[in-house]
C-alpha cells in the first residue's frame, strides 16, 4: 500500500495516529507536502534504495525502524 502526506493529514484529523515512512532520499519530498498543508507530519526515513533489497536487508531496515515508528506514533 502506498501512502502520502495527505492520507496521513488525513488520518491525523481523524483522531488516528499515523506516521508517513519514506526512504530518505524523499525526505525533502515529506518537508515540501507537509509545509504546502500547513501539516507536520510525523515522519520515519529509511536507507535507500528499497528495491532490490533481500528478505533479511527489508527485515533488518524494518527492525531499525521499529522504535522510531512507535514513538511517532505514542508522541
């Protein structure tokens, strides 16, 4: 599923936490969306790339982002 700033806006407005996750060559990408809608999104950026990557490479950048991701979302 793919997500953007919006659906997490959206959802934040909703009363449902939410967290945008990204690589973090689109980090500047998240900075530009969240500043057009007057919106600080709560973000957690991984390393780049994503494709190509093996199960355990995804395994290990998932568990790298795991305590980020909570705390974004207990904040």
């Amino acid at each position: 599923m793919s997500c953007s700033v919006h659906d997490v806006s959206d959802l934040e407005g909703r009363g449902i936490p939410g967290v945008f996750v990204t690589t973090v060559h689109f980090a500047s990408a998240v900075s530009a969306q969240s500043q057009s809608l007057g919106f600080d999104a709560a973000a957690v950026m991984t390393s780049h790339p994503i494709q190509d990557r093996t199960d355990d490479e995804m395994t290990a950048i998932a568990d790298e982002a795991f305590e980020q991701l909570v705390k974004a979302l207990t904040a």
